[in-house]
C-alpha cells in the first residue's frame, strides 16, 4: 500500500502560510524552512518535531485539520523565533503561549494534546474530508531524510498550487485559536503542557492514552465479530503449539563483541600490541611457555532478536475456516513476543505487504485487517516485500498460508533470498481444511518441518442463534442517513434489486469511484442508488433524495468526491446538487438560481479545496460549490474563487488532484482547448502532457491505425493512465494509455451494454474501472483490463409480495409475473407475545388461528396518496386500525403507526430469508441480510413496538 494519501496531506499550501512568514518543505524534506524575506531559507521546524505534535493534537480522534493549520499552529508555539531576525517575529518570544510553552521545556506532543482540547470547540468542519491514516503520516516524518518528492513544495512557489487547502483562512483560525485559548489561564495551560491533559477539576479525560500492553482487550472485542467467531479459542490451543526454535550461537564464527579481559591464548590478532615490542628470543620463550598475553574477546550468551514480522496470506488458498485458524495462529504468535517484549509487525496480503503494529490498532482497525480477503494466488509479492528491506536486522518472518503455497515456484524463488547465516530466519505455519497445522523453517526456499497439530475447524461455527438472538456488532447497518433523503430507508445489506439503469443523455455518468478508490455508487432503475466497498465489507442502498416532500428529478450523474458522492440533478430553476457524506451520514443539498443555459454542464472536482465546479463550453457560470459548508455559505467564499480560477485556464487535469466531469467529446483535428482530441481520418491520438506539452501517439492493428474511422465516447484520467471509450463501427473497446511513456498499455472490446453512455468509471490512482456487465451487473477490474474482475455484484432476487394483515399478525406470500411462488411457502410474522416470530411452517393454519385477515394488501392507487412514502416505490398498501403497511417491490414492507404518521418497523422477505429492522438501530433475523449477529433482545424489543402501535399508544421513537 503507498502512502500516497499522507504525502499530499503533507504538502504545504504556500497561499495559507504567506500570512505568517511564508514556508516551504526543504529540498530533502527534513525541515519545513520560510520562504520569503529576510528568513527565507532559515529553519522553521524540523520534520522530526511535527511528528510528536502530530501525534498529540490527533490522540484523542478530533477532526483532522489541513497540514497549513497545523504548521500555523506550531508557528503560535513560538518555533519560529529561532531564526528570527530582530523585529519581524520578535512578538514570539513575549507571547504568552510561547512563553508557557518554553518554560516548560518545548513538549511538543503534550501541546498538541492542548491544542486538541481547543480545536473541540471550534467547529467540525475545520477537518480535512478523507484524513490520512495517521500512522502513515508520522511514517513519512519519521524516515529520516527522506520525503516523496510530491510531497515537497512546486517551484512556481504557490501560483500552482497543489496543497490541500484549509477550510477557513488563516486570520480567521488564528481568531478563533486566540480566543479559546484567552479563556485558559497560565495555571491550566502549564497543566496541558506538562501533563498532557487538562486539570483534574476540569473533568478532562487523559489526551493521551496509553497504548494497552497486550493485545488481549483488543483480541476479546475482535473475537465479538461474526467472521472471526471462535477466535480466542483457536488462540489458546495454537499458543503452545506455535514457538520459534531458539537461535543457536555461532561460537567459530566472526565476532562483533568488544574485548572484555586479557589472556595467555587467542589469535594471533589478539595479541597486545606491547607484546610485539619484545625481544625475538624473549617473544619466542614467552610464547613456548604460554606467557604472551591476548585479548580476550567477549562471548555473546544468546542472540537478540529484534523483531518477530507474521506474513498472512489472504488469497484464494486461504478462505473460510483455513483463514479463521491462520488468524488465529497469527494472533498466538504475536500475543507471545509481546509476553517476550519483542517488536511485533503484521503485514497481510490484503494490504499489499504493508507492515503494521498490531498494538497500535484498535478492535475494529485490527478486526477488519483481519477479515480482509484478496484475489492473489500466493504470497509471494508481500514475502518479497518483506523480506527485501530490512536485510541487516536480527529478526524472525513468519509466513501464514496454507500447505501448498510453499510448493508454488515464486513463493520459492523469493524465499531462496535467505540463506544460512543471515540476521532473518522465514518460518511456515501451514493449516490445511482438515485441520492440520505444521510448524517449519524455510531453509534454502524449501521447508522443514518442525512440529505438527490438529486442531478442529468445525467448532469454530456458531450455529445460528433463533430469530433474533445475538449480540450487538458493528457490521451491521449503521444509523439513518440525515438530510433531503425519503423517510423510509432500504436498511439491509443485500445485492442489487433493481437492473442497472440505461442512458443516452449527453454527460451522463451513472457509475463513479469515491476519492479514495475504495467505495463505488451506482445508480440502478427507479432512481436507486446502490453503493459498495470494493472488499466487501459494506453494502447499502442510499435513501433518494427529495425535495419538498417530492423525489428529486431525474439524477443523471455521480460523481466521487473525498468521503462520499454528488449526485446532480435537475431542478426548475437550474442544477440540484447532492451531497452524500459517508462519514457523518447526511446529505446536503445545494441548488443554484435561475440558470436558463441549456448547454450541457462540465463539472470538475479540487479535492484538494473539496469544491465542485461547473461550467459551460468556453464560458464559466457561477456554479462552485464548497463541499465543506451547507446553505449559501457553500457558494461564495475563497475556496470557491480559487475553484473557479483553475477552471478558467481550461485544463483541470493539469491539477493531480482534480478530476474533471464533462459531455461526450467530439473529434477534433486539433486540440482547440480540449485536453485530447481524435483526428479520426488518421487514427491519432492527441494529448496535454502533465509539463504542457503536445504528444500525438497512432496506435497500429495489424499494421493500420487501429482508431481510424473510431469515434470518443468518453474519456477519463487517473494520474498516469488515460482511459478512452470508443465506437469504431460496430464495436465498443476500451483504450488504456500511459501518457508519461505515450503508449498504450492495454485494451480490450467491450459489449454494447457495458459501454453504454455514462457506465465506465477509471478510479482516481488510474488501478481500478467499473463497468456494466450485461444487463444487470457491475463488475469492477484492474487496469488493464486482462485479468479476471476483482468485484462482480451479486444479483438479488425481487419478488411482489401479497399480505395480509391480523390480530398481532402479518401473513407474507410471494409472486412474480407468473403469480405465486408456488415451492415457497408463506411466511407468518407474529408479535402477539414476549418475542417477534417468523414461520414457515403451518403459517396458513395458525394465521387462521388467530382469526383470519382483517385486512389485505391492495394496489396504491391514486398515486400521491401518501406522498411522503410512496412516489416512485411503494406498489402496495394494507390500512387496518392504527398500522398502515407499505410494500415495494424490493422486497421490503414497512409498518408505520397512522396515529402518529411515524415508522415502526421495516420486515425483509425473500424465499426463507427473513429479517427485521427499527429506526433505532434494533436489527433481527438473516446475518447475510442484517450484516451480522442480530441485535441482543432484539425480538422482544421489536414486538413490544408492534404491539404499541398495534393500540395507538405510539412506539419508539
């Protein structure tokens, strides 16, 4: 994994800090130096240094500020008065602040701390949209010297300026620093600073945690996981049976230990240089009668061993219950070199052979790089990683993988590296699918076994517990989304329901990448909006967006930005953006005034101002919106401005961090101020070059041009790559170039479907595309496209459903087009006692029981009955006393009180699946369906919401 996202944090935004000085990053990144005047050139602060504040302002999970407001908080600190020239910053040293701080001996981590406890009360947005990984960040900091060189300033000096820039301008924060910290007194603040927390009459929690001593509190949580159920069990039977050999000591060997005594034998290299001064006959007679005197060389008692690094294989070899026990053993080893104070690292196929501490994860981080999973064959590119740094350093790799992965050619080729005498020794721990676990050293790249066990697989699963026992994870659905959104939510994790939709709208884009290349949102038929991880560890569909109690009008574009999605739309008096933001779960809606332009709008995205703008042709309207704020602040202010400035010079993709959104282009036999353009009577390709430069590049087919008669049907970045969809007669291919080396890198044909108007997507880092596949799948591939999808969505079966509603009862039947499903059985949900019940079994006869129906489901018609829950979804309604059940076509019937015009419940049926969800969170039934363990209690807690509103008393709320 690169730290690509750390090094653009890191990058200094020149326009911000020209208030305070001016800075820059030095050539070889180890201090941050001023820029302009007198100082310029002179030591701000050392690389070294930010990290501990870093480290201290984040301790506690605040927002993130921009890397500008950090420095500029350093720069309050006083640290620049150390290259001061008289006068320009002599206010430094006399600040109060500075002053405190320097008395109490610069403590950098504990006045990031402080600076924690200050930025609470200064709103939220301040953050960064996608922060870094932390660790990742002080890595960068920490590694001596060394620096990416993206990460250092642009020599343009701030006219190009590629930095993410701060949500607030650099007077304004400073006003708002000033004033929380006006409100401390001197007493308080030295508290902060020698302390690292507030004072204890303050009621402040420590700011700075101490990391946990072992892994066991952590372990417990991860082993609550439904995926890693059993966990602690494999742990405790695998710990004794997994213990690395001692090293053995090379007595004959080459020493490196210093001279400790003297003695009458040793080397001749030994002997006392005042030895040799001796007569010959007195040199010789000493020697015959032992008397010279030697050094005597120190012997080692045993080697240290400085690491111990597990290597965790997450391939295709190693899923289900042959990965629960690798975990397993994965977690005993490292439990046991923390016993022995040994630094632990864990690297996993999943992340590339990244090396991380496990103790420094929390449950849910340590929980999740556990249960990742990948497409590789073998380990062998996370071995070699591993095993290719760090070559001098006394330490133990162990690989985690299953038996026949030792016997692949490259995992032996990379393991032949170490050879007899080296610092590192590579182990195996082998577990096969019957159970059999192996201990062996690797040896010449072949293994030799040292011990061997069984462990038993199939107690490791949980049988499922009865509808809805269980305990509370966090796998499951999470809270409600906030903002315009319809009311009632599509809760469970399931695949997609509704087929891809089909466009030909000029500019449409039905399928996008977030900014990190992790998550993908699609827009299917009827407006829904599914969106996915790329691991599989999430799935949802996104409530629509409404306006006025109404959905939105037709949404023909997604576009991904840090941290979520902008959906656009069309509104009466001109484009309707939404704002879908993952981490705080709500949606913002921004509209513009009247806009009358019928040209179709570009839209381009700055992450690293957060800002979206739109234009039209040649000519730029007004229609910059700032993603960090809501309302018409969103509008106006210095991100937009700068936003709308780069648009102006008509080539965003000159911005690394700029992604650009626009109508199909047309041929063109020049440029003529498009980034590419397609000479069609030749079959050449013309591009902009990152340094501004013109390349033309004829790909050839049998030694023709190959694009001749061709015709573009979008064109898309992601750093390097350039993705071109083209129409050349009756195919539809897809095109790869690398425009750094002005060749294309792959291609293959598409079918019509999957190169449909708006239904290719290129990630940002140019890895990764989605596509339609047929009629009613998204598949997500590598770039360049000749190797199998790493993500296919799972179609899911939607059925028409016919209720009928009783006494504390609701009896479920499913249809399709050819009536009802006759090999299913109907489905009985009851709540007339303690708990909430789905059966199958004799559900007709003890519906009857119960009294018959009362009241059965009927077509919603007139539409706009109900207008703040059916438009566009529900096709079903039963009406009896106080509860009103609607009906989708998805698979969802949705309980509300008609009392109180509130929801209640929302029930899931498909085949003899079964699941039940409340607006508070509460989740019962299907793991598959709810992501999980269901809720604790959560079928008495469900049924007593029934039945309260069963009588018109109101439930929860």
């Amino acid at each position: 994994m690169s730290h690509r996202r750390a090094a653009l944090y890191l990058q200094i935004p020149a326009t911000y800090c020209r208030s305070f000085g001016g800075l820059r990053w030095a050539q070889y990144g180890e201090v941050v130096e001023f820029l302009d005047g007198p100082e310029a050139g002179r030591t701000f602060v050392f690389a070294g240094e930010i990290a501990p504040f870093l480290e201290g302002l984040m301790a506690d999970g605040g927002p993130c500020p921009a890397f500008g407001m950090v420095l500029h908080l350093l720069y309050m600190l006083g640290l620049g008065d150390r290259s001061a020239s008289p006068g320009k910053l002599a206010w430094l040293q006399t600040g109060r602040l500075a002053v405190l701080f320097r008395d109490q001996g610069n403590p950098l981590r504990n006045a990031g701390a402080l600076f924690s406890h200050v930025l609470r009360e200064i709103p939220a947005s301040i953050g960064v949209p996608d922060p870094p990984a932390i660790e990742e960040v002080l890595e960068l900091l920490r590694g001596g010297g060394w620096l990416p060189q993206m990460v250092l300033s642009h020599p343009m000096l701030g006219a190009i300026d590629y930095a993410e820039q701060p949500a607030a301008e650099a007077l304004a924060f400073e006003s708002m620093i000033s004033s929380q910290l006006d409100a401390l007194s001197d007493e308080a603040i030295r508290h902060w600073l020698q302390f690292g927390r507030g004072p204890l009459d303050t009621g402040n929690d420590l700011a700075l945690p101490l990391p946990p001593s072992d892994l066991s509190e952590a372990l417990a949580k991860v082993a609550e996981r439904p995926r890693l159920a059993g966990l602690i069990r494999l742990i405790d039977r695998l710990d004794g049976a997994l213990s690395l050999p001692p090293r053995r000591l090379d007595h004959d060997g080459p020493q490196s230990d210093g001279y400790s005594d003297l003695a009458t034998r040793g080397q001749p290299e030994q002997i006392l240089p005042i030895q040799l001064a001796l007569e010959p006959e007195e040199f010789l007679r000493r020697f015959a009668e032992r008397e010279l005197l030697y050094y005597h060389r120190e012997r080692p008692t045993r080697p240290v061993v400085q690491e111990l690094v597990l290597v965790l294989d997450q391939g295709v070899r190693t899923w289900g219950d042959v990965r629960l026990a690798l975990a397993g053993a994965t977690m005993a080893l490292a439990r046991r070199a923390g016993l022995r104070r040994l630094a632990v690292r864990l690297a996993t196929t999943g992340r590339d052979g990244e090396a991380v501490d496990p103790a420094t994860l929390d449950a849910e981080a340590l929980g999740k790089l556990l249960e990742a999973s990948d497409l590789t064959p073998n380990p062998s590119w996370a071995l070699d990683r591993i095993l290719s740094v760090d070559r001098e350093t006394i330490r133990d790799v162990v690989l985690l993988t299953h038996p026949r992965t030792l016997v692949d050619r490259e995992v032996r080729e990379v393991a032949e590296v170490i050879r007899p005498g080296d610092p590192t020794r590579l182990f195996a721990v082998t577990v096969a699918s019957n159970g059999e676990v192996e201990l062996a050293e690797v040896r010449g790249g072949r293994p030799i076994g040292l011990s061997r066990c069984r462990i038993d697989l199939s107690e490791r699963e949980i049988p499922p517990a009865p509808v809805p026992a269980g305990v509370v994870v966090t796998t499951g659905p999470r809270h409600a989304w906030r903002g315009p959104v319809e009311k009632i939510p599509m809760p469970f994790r399931t695949g997609i329901l509704s087929k891809p939709r089909i466009s030909g709208a000029p500019g449409c884009r039905l399928v996008d990448f977030d900014e990190s290349g992790d998550r993908l949102l699609v827009i299917m038929r009827h407006r829904l909006l599914y969106s996915f991880r790329l691991d599989g560890s999430d799935a949802e569909f996104l409530p629509r967006p409404v306006i006025a109690g109404d959905d939105a009008a037709k949404i023909f574009a997604v576009i991904g930005v840090a941290g979520g999605f902008v959906l656009v739309s069309e509104g009466e008096t001109g484009p309707i953006l939404f704002h879908y933001n993952f981490e705080t779960r709500t949606c913002r809606h921004h509209s513009f005034h009247r806009f009358d332009r019928p040209e179709p709008i570009f839209w381009t995205y700055y992450a690293d101002l957060h800002t979206i703008v739109g234009g039209i042709g040649h000519e730029l309207e007004s229609l910059a919106i700032d993603l960090t704020r809501e309302g018409p602040d969103a509008r106006a202010g210095w991100r937009t401005e700068q936003a709308i400035q780069r648009s102006r010079e008509n080539n965003p993709w000159r911005w690394p961090s700029a992604i650009s959104f626009r109508p199909p282009f047309a041929e063109k036999h020049s440029l003529g101020g498009k980034t590419v353009a397609l000479v069609p009577e030749t079959g050449t390709l013309r591009f902009w070059s990152d340094t501004g430069e013109t390349r033309s590049l004829t790909p050839t087919r049998d030694g023709r041009p190959a694009l001749r008669g061709a015709r573009i049907l979008s064109i898309q970045r992601g750093e390097d790559v350039l993705t071109l969809q083209l129409e050349a007669g009756s195919r539809f291919e897809i095109w790869f170039v690398s425009m750094a080396r002005t060749a294309v890198i792959g291609t293959f044909t598409a079918s019509h479907e999957g190169s449909g108007q708006g239904w290719f997507s290129l990630s940002r880092d140019g890895s990764r595309f989605a596509r339609r596949a047929g009629d009613d799948q998204v598949e997500v591939g590598r770039v360049p496209g000749d190797d199998s999808p790493i993500h296919v969505t799972p179609r899911e079966p939607a059925w028409n459903h016919i209720a009928w509603l009783g006494r504390s009862c609701l009896l479920v039947r499913e249809s399709d087009r050819n009536g009802l499903r006759s090999t299913i059985k109907p489905l009985l949900i009851r709540w007339d006692g303690e708990r909430l019940v789905a059966d199958q079994e004799d559900a007709l006869m003890t519906f009857h029981q119960f009294g018959g129906p009362a009241a059965e489901s009927r077509s919603l018609t007139p539409r706009g009955a109900f207008p703040d829950y059916h438009h566009a979804r529900f096709n079903q309604v039963i009406e009896h006393g106080s509860l009103r059940i609607l009906v989708d076509p998805y698979n969802h019937l949705a309980v509300l009180d008609r009392a109180e015009d509130r929801l209640v419940a929302i029930f899931y049926v498909s085949g003899n699946e079964f699941a039940a969800w409340m607006p508070d969170g509460t989740l019962a039934g299907s793991r598959r369906l709810i992501g999980g363990e269901p809720t604790k209690a959560a079928a008495e807690r469900i049924a007593a919401a029934l039945r309260r509103a069963e009588r018109g008393a109101g439930g929860l709320r």
